[in-house]
C-alpha cells in the first residue's frame, strides 16, 4: 500500500457530528491531528449549514487548518438534488447549477476532486462540467457501490459514458462493499431479533447464493418486516454487495480510487480481510498500475457503537496488511 494514497472519510465520525459536542470542522481536522490520515475525504453536507453553497472563506480557512496539521483534502462528497419541490425536477441548467458552488467549495478546500453517485450525472452534464474540472483541477469521481455491478445495465451505461469521454478528469470510484463475502457479524446480531431464524441462518451462511436474496425479498414482500427493522433489512437489498474482485477487471482501467468499506472489524472467516487482498492482488495485476486513493469509510454507524478514531486507525492497519 506504500505507492497507494491511504485516506480516511470523515463520514466515520458522523455518530460524533450527529451528537454536536465538537464542531464538525474540528472533528474533521482531529482526522489529521490524531494520527489516522493526513488525507481526509469531506462531507461539505455535514460541515457547513449553507451547503450546497459555502463562502469562501469558510472552506480556506479549513484547508489551511488540516494544513497547519500536516494533512490535505482528498475527494469531496457531492449532491445533486434532482427536485426543486416535490412536483417539480429541476432542468439541465438547474442541475448544472446546483453542481457549481459544491465544484468551487471542493477547489477552495484544495481537494482532488468530487464523488457522485454513479449515473447519476448523465453523459450531457458530464461533458457540461468537463471544462469546469479542468478549469478548478479537479476529477470527477462516479461511485458504485453495494449490490450494483459493472454489468448491470444502468452501471455499464455510465462506465460506457465515461469511457466516451475519454477524459482524466472523470473516473469510476469504487466502493468495496461491492465485494462481501459475508455479512458483518455484528449486522447480524442486530438483526436476528426481527427476522426468522432459517432466513438467518440462510444469511449467515449462504449470503452469495442468488437464492437468498430472493428470499430476502420475498420476507420484505410479506410484510412480515417489523418497521423498526426496515433500515436494517433494506441493507440486504441495496448496501452489501456479492461480487467478486475479479467483476472489476473489466473496469479498472477507469477507476481513480476506492472506498475501503467496513462495517465491522470482526473478520471471522476473513470476511473483511479477504475482498481487500483479492482487491490487492488485482491492483499489482494492473497496467500501468493504479495510483489512486484508496479510503477507509466506516458504514455500520446504525447498529455499531464503536469510537470511529479507534476503528478507523484499526481498519486503516489491517487494510495496509491484506493490501
């Protein structure tokens, strides 16, 4: 992992930003001065009230701080809200629109660049923003993630706008939650009281048969779901993925960094550690070889409560052994 940049995402640190006890400014500097990462992925969403548009000066004078505390910005996370009301899209300029001051706000902060959701853009607004990116120097990053594939339709269509572009300044990030072996064992525990011990069981053991997920959907489509394990439950059908590393060969050529996701530490049966040496053995494999970010981003906030600095330090470590 030495000729890869190691990153942390302050989205590990949303539990302590949800609880307001520390600006979320501070906690997003305490990254660096505590030791984690000097590189930190940002969230202008969780920073700053005035999102999508923050001044200038507010977002300078945070790059200057995590400077002064020897780090720098990475990649920024980016929204583009589609809706200007609940009967109302917003059109081409509008959305065009809505992506500029969050373009300026990543370049004020001395960023990389910025992350979208997969397809999310679309092949017009890409080539819209291009000249933009190239203006502010940054790259574009669309993420997959979870049970998305690179041969999903809607997936291959935005692989196949990028590669359109031929362009540096947009990439693929990937998101490693595609590649899960298993479930978290603590996801389970959480589980298990609002789910039937076969389907379970069934989870705990078969999670890569196509057979399971059918039946977690059958379970949702029953209605036998307790509301209060609905979040939960649609985890199974949107956030943990089942492909292999091998699924992204195809795509490699495209990616510009990567989302080392984890929900727990516990790696019974190398649930956690494997996808990550599989992930290594690909990126050695690569020509000419991958020289992106790969960044520690911890998702199991909803049923963990664990300290994000303590976790983050441990999954960045045993990252660099499996990698």
């Amino acid at each position: 992992m030495s000729s890869w940049t190691a990153a942390a995402s302050a989205f590990n640190w949303t539990p302590e930003v949800i609880r307001a006890e520390r600006a979320a400014t501070d906690i997003a500097i305490g990254i660096v001065t505590s030791g984690v990462a000097t590189v930190v992925e940002l969230e202008p969403g969780q920073l700053w009230r005035s999102f999508p548009s923050t001044p200038t000066e507010e977002a300078v004078a945070l790059r200057e701080r995590i400077r002064a505390a020897g780090g720098r910005v990475g990649i920024v996370g980016a929204s583009l809200d589609e809706w200007l009301s609940p009967t109302r899209r917003r059109d081409d300029d509008e959305r065009f629109a809505f992506l500029l001051p969050q373009l300026q706000t990543a370049h004020d902060l001395g960023a990389e660049g910025v992350r979208l959701p997969i397809g999310q853009a679309g092949a017009a607004l890409l080539g819209r923003l291009q000249p933009v990116l190239h203006e502010l120097d940054l790259t574009l990053y669309e993420e997959v993630q979870g049970q998305q594939s690179p041969d999903s339709p809607p997936v291959a269509r935005a692989v196949d706008d990028i590669a359109a572009l031929a362009d540096a300044r947009v990439r693929l990030l990937v998101d490693t939650s595609m590649l899960m072996p298993a479930l978290p064992v603590t996801y389970l525990d959480a589980l298990a009281p609002s789910i039937p011990g076969g389907l379970l069981d069934r989870l705990t053991t078969a999670w890569l048969e196509p057979a399971t997920l059918d039946a977690v959907v059958a379970h949702l489509r029953s209605g036998a779901v307790p509301p209060a394990a609905h979040a939960l439950y649609m985890d199974l059908l949107v956030r943990f993925g089942r492909s292999p590393a091998n699924a992204l060969r195809g795509i490699l050529p495209l990616v510009g960094a990567f989302h080392l996701k984890f929900w727990d530490l516990d790696d019974t049966d190398r649930r956690v550690s494997q996808p990550l040496r599989d992930l290594g053995a690909l990126l050695r494999e690569a020509a000419p070889g991958f020289t992106g970010t790969l960044c520690s981003e911890w998702g199991g906030h909803e049923w963990l409560d664990a300290d994000p600095t303590d976790l983050t330090r441990a999954h960045l470590a045993l990252a660099r052994a499996s990698l």
